[in-house]
DNA sequence: CCATATAGTCAACGAGGTTGTCCGTTATGT
DNA sequence: ACATAACGGACAACCTCGTTGACTATATGG
C-alpha cells in the first residue's frame, strides 16, 4: 500500500503540465512564423472573436480595465494582429478585428493543440486522456473563457 | 460515438483547475491569518528552505535576476515572513530565513493542500484522483520546483 | 600580491497593470 | 424636444515588478 502524495503536489503538477504544452505551442508558432506571440495572445484573440470587439468589451472578458485593453489592442496593432475601424452605427466604438494574420495565428494554434493532444493521446492512450479531460471538467468551472488573467503572461 | 474536443481545452481546464486550487487555499491562507501572501510566495517560501538561502541563490532557483528576488525578499522582510541575517563565514552572503510566521504560514499551506485534495478525493473518487496525478506525473517534468515563474503572479 | 569571481545594493528603465479625468456620442426620461 | 445620464475612447499620473548596468566589498586562487 502506497501514501497520499502531498497536496501540493497536485496544483504544481496541474501547472507545470500547462505550461509544458504552452511552451510547445509557442515553440511551433515561433517556427511557423509567428515569433512574437505570447501566451496571452491567444486569450485576446479569442476575445475579439469572428464579429470584433471592443476595448471596453474586451476589458470586460478579460478581466482587466478597458484601458489595459486599449493597451493591449494598440500592441497587436503594431504588431500587425489586429485593426481598429469605426462602427457606422455608433460614433463611439471602435472596433477591433483581427486581421489576416490574426486569423492565421489563430487557426494555426488550433491545429498545433490538436497535434499536442493527439501526442498526450499516444502517451498516455485515448481512454486516459479522456479520463483526464473528464475529470478536469468536473473540478473546473464550466465557462472555459472566464479566465480573468490580468498580468499573468507577459504581452511585451 | 462522441467526438474528440478540441485540443486547447486540456491546457485551459489545467490551468483553470490550478486556479480553483490557488483560489481555495488562499481564501483558507486569509481566514488564518494571512491575508498578505499572494501565490508566489509559496515558491519563493520553498525556494528559501529550512536552512535559508541567499537572495542569489534565490534568483537563480526561481528563473529571476539577483535584484528581482532582492526586492522579493525585501517586500517579504516587511511583512515579517523573512529575516536577514550576515554570514558569519562570508561577510559578502546575507542569509535569508523564514521567521516562525513564516514557518506557520508555510505549515497552514501545507494542511490546507492537504484538505484540498482529500476535498477532490470525494469528489472525483480516490482512484480517479490517483490516476489523475499518475498521468499529469507522466506528462510533466520530474523536477516539482524548477517552475522558472518570474512575474506570474502579483506579489505586490 | 594581484586578478578574478561573487554577494549585495543602487539607479535607471520598461512593460503592463491601475485610477482619475475629460470629451464626444448615444440613450433615456419627463 | 431637450436635459441628463450612461457609454466608449483616450490621456495622464502612478504603482508594482521585472530588467540591465555600474559600483563596492569580500573571497579565492595562481
């Protein structure tokens, strides 16, 4: 008969195992042309979403003021993510879109997560996986986007 | 026959579970006693270490400069979680070591990790559990404490 | 004995968050 | 219809926490 393992060990290894698959993640944006993302890219992009955003909205998702937003869109704006265009129908929003190399970013993300997942499949078997997955979902809240991460990755 | 989810909601639900674990132990960590201690801390507290540390040796375990984990000590010193004292072999090292709050604060975490899991335990079921941190254990690195977290967390 | 490496500290800077303020535009209520 | 409130955006000042660079004091080894 084996003991309990610590409790601690647990939320360490639930962390170490996100960012294991960030990194990698990063590392292959990084090689397919997309150097300059950070982790926290992925979040905003997300926020922004098909239709556009705006600041404050986005703000809003985030968890952080509409001025950090602000901060955030003119940094993707630099780097060429995202556009600002005026709504025709409200003089006050700007909306935020994310450009064609926003949206390349994006969908090579998805695909580089199935890659990482289909792997962890091979590593640990289907079943387990799912185990996994299914035991994560009945500890974790069921709104995956509700992240409130304010300054946990760096955007530089 | 149900489909696979998409491959970014595994490295979501792992945060977002280190989050729900993070969030409950310092809401425990306040009702005792310590409203001050943010996350980081717990590394920087098993950083230093039984027999103390220096603010180098700190820098280098934690992934931050020698400056950065001085002024984490600093701030730590303040709040009485920490002491300094000289070398009495090497007057250059000034050697950092948790107080008896510190010690406290580090025990109550401890029993609290303790009673987070066994609070999942119930829930998920002990074997679920078990087989959840065998697989994390498959997919993460060995080394539990080379987290390399600089600016993760607010320290403020 | 002198050259080099190390520990700590100070200063300047940058990234990214905050709050407060202000302005122009839209929505609302009487 | 018009006064007022709410909203979106931008600007400024500030805070925290990280960085690098420079400097001092102490060890250490040829």
């Amino acid at each position: 008969m084996s003991s309990d393992p610590p409790g601690f060990e647990l939320p360490l290894r639930l962390f170490l195992a996100f960012r294991v698959i960030i990194d990698d993640l990063h590392a292959e944006l990084d090689a397919q042309g997309h150097p300059d993302l950070r982790p926290m890219h992925g979040f905003v992009f997300q926020a922004i979403g098909p239709d556009g955003s705006t600041a404050v909205e986005l703000g809003r998702r985030l968890g952080v003021s509409k001025q950090a937003a602000g901060k955030m869109v003119e940094s993707l704006e630099r780097m060429g993510y995202v556009v600002r265009t005026s709504d025709p129908d409200d003089a006050r929003r700007k909306i935020v879109r994310l450009t064609e190399r926003g949206v390349d970013a994006l969908a090579r993300s998805a695909r580089i997560f199935d890659r990482i997942r289909s792997d962890l499949a091979g590593r640990l078997g289907p079943d387990r996986l799912r185990a996994l997955e299914d035991d994560l979902r009945a500890i974790t809240p069921a709104d995956l986007w509700r992240l409130d991460m304010p300054g946990w990755f760096g955007t530089s």
